[in-house]
C-alpha cells in the first residue's frame, strides 16, 4: 500500500501546471468523515442534581465550495471560500439517566452546517503544489432529540449556532483547470442550552467536530 501511495504523490507532484487551481475563481465538489465529541450536561432543577454524559460518533458528508485566492510572486498565496457540509451529522447517547426517576432515556444531537467561510493562508511549492492553513466560522444548527418513554416525556428543540474551525489541507493540481484537495479541520461549537419545561431538566452540550475529506476542484478563471 505505502509503495503505492507514494507512487501516486510522485505522479501529481511531477505533473505540470502553470498556477494554482485555487488562483482565481473555483468551485469544488468533495466527500469527508466527520468525527463528532459530545459532551452534554443535565440538570434536574428542582433538585441541581446534574450528570454529564459524553458520546462520539461518525458520519460521512458530501460538501460544496466556492473560492477565490491568488498567489505572489513570492509563492505566497491568500484565498477564501464559502461553502456548505450535507447532510447533517448526528451523536447519539444511549441509556442515559432521566434524574427524576429510576428509568433511562436516549438523545440524539443533529448538526446541520448551513454555511461556512474561512480565510486560506498558503504556500506554493513548485508549481503544483499548494500548502495551505484553514481558519473560519460556520453558521448552522443544532438539535436536541429526546424520545418519549412511558415515563418521560420526550422532546425536540433546536436553535441556530456559530462556530470555530481551523485546520490544514493541500491541493494537487492535475493540469490548469482540474486539481485535488486533502483537508483536515477542526470545529467547535457554540454550546447550546435548553430547558425542558415537561420533566424540569435543563440541558446544556458541547460538541466539537474533527472533519476529513477529499475533494475535486475546478478553475474557472
């Protein structure tokens, strides 16, 4: 396998482009795993008894771009992109205390990222090659499910949030419209606080997201 792998960067590095794929306008298309932490905390507020629980879990997205940058003469080269992740990605927790009484109960917290903006910062290496660092926000949702069970009453509430995110990533360019990006980041979310009014439970998570995906670029102009 690594033979391989190497075999495929040396034929991308070595083929020749006249500028980077994200100089000038560009759009993408791509596919990632995600990789989300959840961490919720309940408290039953006739009592201020609280409990955290915390999950993780994965999902596969697909994701749309659009993007401008240019490169110096110096090979510095500064771009930004507006783009959006579908479908959502959730986190389950499974068995989780009610607090009011000696039963369980799951939630589910959804995350639909409805847009994003970030800045690229970058380097390009000979003439194919470029390097870039990631940093931006996302606007999205989230969702706070709870079933109902014959003892607890279930609900579903969510509200709009703002996030974090920076990260790496690198685009290979095949000739002078066609490229492939790698990327990596990181995002973190505004924590998000709810009340049950039903069973008196206040609820309050914090999730952060860890974002791989490969994608395909085309240049414009």
């Amino acid at each position: 396998m690594k033979p391989i792998l190497s075999f495929l960067f040396l034929l991308l590095y070595t083929i020749s482009a006249t500028a980077s794929i994200r100089d000038g306008f560009y759009v993408g298309a791509g596919a990632a795993r995600t990789h989300d932490q959840l961490k919720l905390n309940t408290t039953l507020l006739s009592t201020h008894f609280s409990m955290t629980n915390e999950a993780d879990d994965g999902s596969t997205l697909g994701n749309l771009f659009v993007g401008f940058g240019n490169t110096s003469p110096s090979a510095f080269f500064l771009g930004g992109e507006l783009g959006t992740n579908f479908p959502s990605h959730s986190v389950f927790i499974n068995g989780r205390s009610a607090l009011t009484m000696a039963t369980v109960v799951s939630n589910t917290l959804k995350i639909t990222d409805y847009l994003t903006f970030d800045l690229l910062p970058g380097y390009l290496i000979g003439q194919n090659l470029l390097v870039y660092g990631r940093a931006g926000i996302v606007y999205g949702s989230l969702t706070l499910k709870q079933p109902a069970t014959p003892l607890v009453p279930g609900f579903n509430s969510s509200d709009t949030v703002c996030g974090g995110r920076f990260g790496l990533g690198t685009t290979f360019a095949l000739d002078e419209h066609f490229g492939i990006g790698f990327d990596y980041y990181y995002t973190i979310y505004q924590q998000y606080k709810f009340t049950a009014v039903p069973n008196n439970t206040q609820f309050e998570s914090n999730v952060s997201s860890n974002f791989f995906g490969l994608s395909l670029l085309y240049k414009i102009w």
